[in-house]
C-alpha cells in the first residue's frame, strides 16, 4: 500500500503541483518567521553582548526602594555618584578600572531643521579617551573625539541621514532651544537603539554633565575587573561602599541575563504576530488540500475499488491515502522552508533598508524552526486529508465501478447544515453580547475573538447550503449577458456545493480579516481624526517630542507675536483621590483665554463659575465613570509632591477639589481642568505641557516658522494645525492596515492558488463533458469562458461572504472602540470594499486561465472517448 501511494503521488504530480504549492507558501511563511526572529534576535544579543563584555559591575543612580535620581528646577538629575565615590570603588582589591558614564537623550537636526530619529532611540553621552586618546566603546571612523564645550562627535548613521560632515555646525536639542557645535568626529556603535533608527551624540564629560546631571556626578560607574577577580564578591564589595538608598549595584552577568531575557521578550512578540498570519496562511490552505484529495479520490475511485475487491481492507485505504498526503506534505515542507529561509534573508535587508536598524549577525537555523516547519507542513497536509481518507474507505466496491463521481449524501449536508446552524449561531449571539459592552479590557477581546471565530467558522461550515441562492443569483447575470456559457458555468459551480464552497472559503477567510480590519481601522482612524480635532479652534497646537514641556517664558514670546491673537498654555500634572480609587491628570490652564482656542461646552456649571471659585471642573466620561457630580468636593493627593516615598503619601495632606462644572467631552483640555495656580505649585519644573495658539487670520503660510523661532527653533519642537493632527493619527492606522494587507497576502495568493487547483481538476475531470460541448458545438472561446465565468462565480461568491461576515464582526466589536473613544462610529469605506470585490474578479479571471486554456485544447474524439 505504501507503494501505491508513491506511485499514486508521482501519476498524479500535475495535478498535485497547487496543493504542494499551497502547503509550500505556508511553510514559507513559518519558517522565514522562524528564521528571521532566530537570526536577529541572536544578532541583537550578539551586540548587547559587546557592550558588557569588559562590565563586572555597573553602578546605577537611584534604587528600587528611592526610585530614580530626582531632577532640579532646570530638569537636570541629582546624581549621587561623584567622583569621590567612584574613587572609592577605584581602590577596592580587584578593581581594574572604573569608567564613569553619562547618558541623557539628544534630538540631532538635519540641514533642514527635521529631526533625525525619535525621541526615545537619541542618545548621548559622555566620550572618555584613553591614554590613546580614544574612546574604546566608540571607534572613530573619521575625526577625534570632542574635547571643548563647543565640540561634538555624532554616529556615522546620524551624519549620512543629515547630511552632516566633519566640520560643520550642528543644531541639536536635549530639553529646551536649540544648540549648536562643531561636529569634529564620526564614530561607529553596535547600540540596538541607534542601529534602529534613532541617533547617539557624544560630548566631553563636562559639557555632558551640564547638559544632563550636575559638575562631577555621574549616572553610572561602570567597574572592570582585574584578570581572576571573582565577579560575584567584587559586586558584593562595591555595594558595601555605596550610600544607602541612592545607588545600587548589579554584577555584568546579571545585566547581560536580563538585556538577553529583554531581546527575547521583544523578539517573542514579533515572532507571535508573524506566526498568526503564518496560521491564517496554513489554514486556508486546509481547504485546498481537502478539496484535492476529495477530487482525485473521487475521480480515482475505479482503482480504489479493485484495491478493495483483491483484499485491501478499509483501513489500508485509509492509510494509502495518508501516506499519499504525508509524502506531499513533507517534499512540499523542504522546498517550502528552503523559500523561507530566502524570505527571512530577504526580509531582514528590506527592513533595514526602510530603517529598522539590525545589526549584523549570521544566519541562524535552529533545530526548532527546522523540525516546526516540517513538522507544521506535514502535518496539517495530514489533517486536511483525513477526511477525503475516510470517503475513500467508504466507497463500496461495486459501487465505485459502476460510477465515477456519485453526489454527496444528502445526508451529510443536512448534518452539516444542522452543526453549522448551531456554531453560527452561537457565534453570532456571543457578538451580539459583545456589541452591547463598552470597555475594552482582555477578558472582553477575548469574548470577542472567540465569538469572531466561531461566527467564522459557522459560515464556513454552512457554506455548501449559502452557495445555492448565491451561485444561482450570480447565475442570472452570467446567463443573461453571456448566454449559454455563463449557464453552464453557474452549473458547474452548483454542481458540487461542497467543492464549491470549500474553494470559496479559502478566499473568504482572507477577505473576512481584510474587511474587519479596515473597516475597524477606517472607523477608528475617523473617530480619532474627530477627537483630535474635536473642540479645538486653536489653529496651532505646539508641544514637544520628548514631552518634557516648553519653558513658559517661551510661551509669553510667542503671545506677543505680529498675527498671534492668544498662546494659552495647558499644564498636567497627577493627582488622585483615594475615596473613589481615582487617578488622573489635572489640565491648568489660563481660564480667561482659554474660551479662544477651545470649544468647551458645559452640561452643568460654568467656565465662569470655576474661575471665580478655584475650583475644578470634570469631563462628562470622567464625571459618569466616577458617579461624580458638580458640587462635590474631591479630597485629592498630588503624588508628584512625594517622589515615590510610600509613607510620605500616607501622611500627605490632601487638597480639597470642589468640582463646580462638568463639560463636553474635550480632547484638547482632557478630564480635568482647573487654573494654573491650583497646578502650578506640584509642577517641579515649571513646563507648559502645550501650548495652543490661536491667530488673527487664520494660518497663514511662514507663522508657523516664526512661532518656532519665538519658541527656541528647537529640533523637539512640533508645531502642528489642525490638519497636521488628523494626519498624524491617521498615518498610524493607515500603517497598521498597510502591514496587515501585507501580512493577509499571502493567505489570498494561497486562496487564488485553490482556485486554480479546483477549476484544473474540475476540467480533468469534465473531459468527456467538455468533448460533447465542443461536438455540439460550443466553440473553443465559449470552453474558455465557460470554466473563467465558472472562477468568477466562486471568487465572487467567496468576496461577498468574506466581506459581509467582516463588515458584521467589525460592527459588533465597535463598541470596544466606542468606548475608549467616544467619537467612534463605524464607517463603510465602499471604496475600499469596491476595490475587495474587484480584486476577487480579478482573482477569478487570472486563476481560470490557465485552466481555461487547457480545457479548449482538448482534443474533442480524445475527450469524448475518454473514462
């Protein structure tokens, strides 16, 4: 029997090809992802490595207990490593060098005044030259190293993005104006973060600590070890040294386990989003190979029946039939795994050419992505089969030779029909359950997706029953238009619904997700345009990237501006409230401006009347969710008075908060506002968080380039209109939705390939039937249009399922989105779906060519006498 399924395999390798294809993008798909997060993840610890290869303990402001160094009026850190501690750390046995760190963010400008990277990946430090006068932890590629307070060294990736060279003057801003110095070297760093788009800036040590801490403090000394010294007695010593409660110390070992246990962490989410895909990818290729194996048992039933009438027993079929699906699985799975690992190589220089920044490193193919791959490919190739196994071994002998293709069991459709009934059933209540939640916490998705699936799945299963009043629909209007070949296509396609349906819904599947998704993000994407915009007449909006805040006397300077008409600043600061389990953030603002650049509409209460009282007023969310109402008075603590000092909290005296207003729903004030002069005080340094600015004339071209002078012309400064704030919001969901219809694709190209399986075997298999059409007289071109009209009927069948079930579980799980963002509607976008339902005809027509054109080549005596 063994034999048998080899040679079964090999008579059979054209009309196996698509299913091997389907089980070899899928593998693909899997082992590239595999791959990719192997390699660079060992690459990213490879370089994480290097940098605590000479650390054997690392001294670091702050504790567990204090919380981080504070900072001072000017936002610099209260450090606590000196120089005289780290002279005392210096003559402690085993100590071979200590090499005091300073670190801090830095935004580089680039010739035109754009800033290079974001806030979070810029970095700087301080440069320390050896007796060499180099800096080991960054080599030079060009130049020296800074020296002077007017000197700076930058990364050779920050210099070629700028357009910088040796020479010349560099902008650049840590938290406040713009600065500039003379760029005089260029260094290398293996730094993940700077690899990864962002930038690194060096500075001597003394401009470095006036920058970011204070004359000789440091943020970290780091300890090298004498050859032989015991790492772990060495720590234990430092940490005798240290002052209690404002340094602690972690041996080089412990910092590396955890930098690896973080790549992991990191490198485990992208893999896990990836092998979703990979999953959507191998389960639409379940249909395929079912359908497959359904069609060539069906067409192979002659000789499964002399096997049975010599002796084969039912479960030797069974088995023949998954050793077939095994031998395909597993020679579809090396080839596939073999793209895949071209796909990770590929996809990794893609990546770092758009930016993503991964250090290099070597290909890594593991055992595990090896033996998962295969592992995946054949099995599910076995799964999918077991079923069309289990037809075969039922087939009575003499049965099967009296016909070749018997019609399914009405039976089995009604069991069928009756179990797909139910799950659609249960699916769709469960939705429905959820679109009457408004919170969005896991156990909610959770519902969610389990309803989701369970509603996808129920229409899968009741698809052979849907395919018939929607292929005859579709049939009218192929009938009416072209004749007689668009009624034998909507024949053929009602032929089999099962075979129909099961080719239908590897697309559907695709543009299920595809259509939940985008609508889901369009919506998403117009409600976050309304809340940005929502309230806000200001015609400018300024704040900065690192959100540290702007200096006020800034804010004063952009007020008197020719053109400017109002610049009202909006400080936050936290505070909660113990009674109701409240933690928020306060808005200060100037009360008696502050009506010019925003449309605050109040339910109850007035603007008036918390300017008159000094108190506060609520947003109606904030307000419902509490069950606070105007006249109660909030016992409020301001956490940031404390410092993180837990019995400081406890004892620290509260501040009455009468709430004497509740207003409308306001993106631009948040949910609470009061005056400056209620936040102020627990403001340390004193920053304006925003600052909105409202004009005589509207925005005019050149205003926003004086308010950016009058603020400093920083490289952290983003001064946006109202437009630019839409966009913004709407950039990163257009992202989201780009790199999901990338992710999707490959879930389509495997539904296109079953269409072009099924209609090839279904040509196969309607030899004689085609051969007595064309001697009837059905030309050739009419063959053609036949079996494309027959493609287009499924592909469109599959796109109306697929966006409907999508369009109905992105409206049922709106609510989640509706309440976090109260703006939230759902939107159709009919572009987007038109585009969908032209993409499945085009899908129908391309997968029907070739098998369109096969069909008309058939000989008509050859076909006709054919068995």
């Amino acid at each position: 029997m063994f034999r048998t399924a080899l040679r079964n395999v090999l008579a059979h390798k054209a009309r196996l090809m698509m299913t091997a294809l389907a089980v070899l993008l899928g593998v693909a798909f899997v082992s590239g992802t595999l791959v990719f997060s192997d390699s660079v993840g060992q690459a990213v610890k490879n370089a994480s490595a290097k940098s605590f290869k000479d650390v054997a303990v690392s001294v670091q402001a702050g504790s567990p207990e204090s919380g981080p160094e504070p900072e001072d009026a000017d936002g610099r850190r209260i450090s606590a490593l000196d120089d005289k501690l780290a002279g005392r750390i210096r003559a402690l046995p085993g100590v071979a060098a200590v090499h005091a760190n300073i670190s801090g963010r830095a935004t580089v400008a680039d010739k035109d005044n754009q800033p290079i990277g974001t806030d979070w990946q810029n970095l700087a430090a301080n440069y320390q030259p050896g007796p060499d006068g180099k800096d080991s932890r960054y080599p030079l590629v060009q130049g020296r190293g800074p020296a002077a307070a007017g000197e700076i060294a930058l990364d050779e990736g920050t210099v070629k993005k700028g357009g910088l060279k040796v020479g010349d003057s560099v902008r650049f801003a840590t938290d406040g104006p713009a600065l500039t110095k003379k760029l005089v070297g260029i260094v290398h760093s293996e730094d993940p973060k700077v690899t990864a788009g962002g930038s690194l800036a060096l500075f001597d040590t003394a401009t470095a600590q006036q920058l970011f801490t204070h004359p000789g403090t440091y943020d970290e000394l780091v300890v090298s070890a004498e050859p032989g010294a015991d790492e772990a007695a060495l720590t234990d010593a430092v940490k005798k040294v240290l002052p209690k409660d404002r340094a602690q110390a972690t041996s080089g070992t412990a910092l590396a386990a955890e930098q690896a246990r973080m790549v992991e962490r990191n490198n485990s989410a992208l893999s896990k989003t990836l092998l979703v895909f990979a999953g959507i990818a191998l389960f639409v290729g379940i249909f395929i190979i079912a359908n497959t194996f359904t069609m060539l048992i069906s067409q192979r039933s002659r000789e499964i029946a002399l096997i049975r009438a010599i002796g084969a027993s039912r479960r030797q079929v069974v088995r023949s039939v998954q050793a077939e699906a095994a031998l395909l699985g597993l020679v579809s799975s090396v080839v596939g795994f073999g793209l895949g690992t071209g796909i990770a190589v590929a996809m990794r220089a893609v990546l770092n050419a758009n930016g993503a920044g991964f250090p290099d490193g070597p290909l890594v193919i593991s055992p595990t992505a090896v033996l998962s791959a295969l592992g995946v490919g054949v099995l599910v190739t076995v799964l999918a089969a077991w079923l069309p196994s289990r037809k075969a071994a039922k087939i009575a002998p003499v049965e099967a030779l009296s016909t070749v293709d018997a019609a399914p069991a009405l039976r089995g459709l009604v069991v069928r029909n009756a179990i797909g009934a139910v799950v659609t059933g249960v699916g769709v209540a469960i939705m429905l359950y959820v679109s009457t939640l408004t919170k969005s916490d896991d156990s909610t998705l959770m519902t969610a997706m389990a309803g989701s699936v369970l509603t996808l799945t129920g229409v899968i299963i009741l698809s052979p029953l849907l395919s018939r009043p929607l292929v005859a629909l579709a049939g009218r209007v192929t009938t009416r238009i072209f004749g007689v070949s668009g009624k034998l296509a909507k024949e053929n396609a009602l032929r089999n619904p099962r075979r129909t349906a099961a080719t239908a819904s590897a697309l559907m599947i695709g543009l299920t997700l595809i259509t939940g998704m985008t609508v889901a993000g369009i919506s998403t994407q117009r409600a976050s345009d309304e809340m940005a915009a929502k309230g806000l007449t200001a015609d400018y909006q300024v704040t900065t990237s690192n959100f540290r805040g702007l200096d006020p006397k800034l804010t004063r300077q952009a007020a008197a501006l020719p053109g400017v008409e109002a610049a009202v600043p909006l400080r936050d600061t936290v505070f909660d409230v113990a009674a109701d389990g409240a933690f928020g953030m306060l808005t200060g603002t100037d009360l008696d401006r502050i009506g010019k650049v925003t449309d605050l509409k109040f339910r109850s209460g007035s603007l008036q009347a918390v300017r008159d009282s000094g108190g506060i007023a609520v947003s109606a969310s904030r307000a419902k969710e509490k069950g606070w109402k105007t006249g109660d008075i909030l016992q409020a603590t301001f956490p940031a008075d404390a410092r993180g000092d837990v019995e400081k909290r406890k004892s620290q005296k509260k501040t009455p908060l009468k709430i004497v207003g509740i207003y409308e729903d306001n993106q631009a004030v948040g949910e609470t506002l009061g005056s400056t002069r209620l936040v102020d005080p627990h403001l340390k340094p004193l920053k304006d968080e925003k600052v909105l600015i409202k004009t005589v004339n509207g925005p005019e071209a050149g205003l926003a380039k004086d308010i950016r002078k009058a603020l400093g012309d920083s490289p952290l400064l983003k001064v946006q209109d109202r437009d630019a704030l839409r966009k913004e919001s709407a950039g990163q969901i257009d992202t989201v939705l780009n790199m999901v219809y990338g992710l999707l694709g490959m879930a389509v190209i495997i539904a296109v390939v079953g269409v072009v399986n099924t209609l090839a075997m279904s040509v196969f298999e309607r030899t004689r039937e085609i051969g007595m059409l064309r001697a009837v007289g059905l030309a050739r071109s009419g063959i053609k249009q036949m079996v494309r009209l027959e493609s287009v009927v499924i592909s469109l069948f599959g796109a109306v399922l697929g966006i409907g079930v999508g369009v109905f579980l992105a409206w049922a799980g709106g609510s989640m989105a509706a309440g976090a963002i109260p703006t939230y509607e759902m939107i159709i976008p009919w572009d987007r779906l038109g585009v969908f339902v032209a993409i499945a005809l085009v899908v129908g027509i391309l997968a029907a060519a070739w098998p369109a054109r096969r069909a008309a080549r058939l000989n008509m005596l050859e076909s006709i006498g054919s068995e």
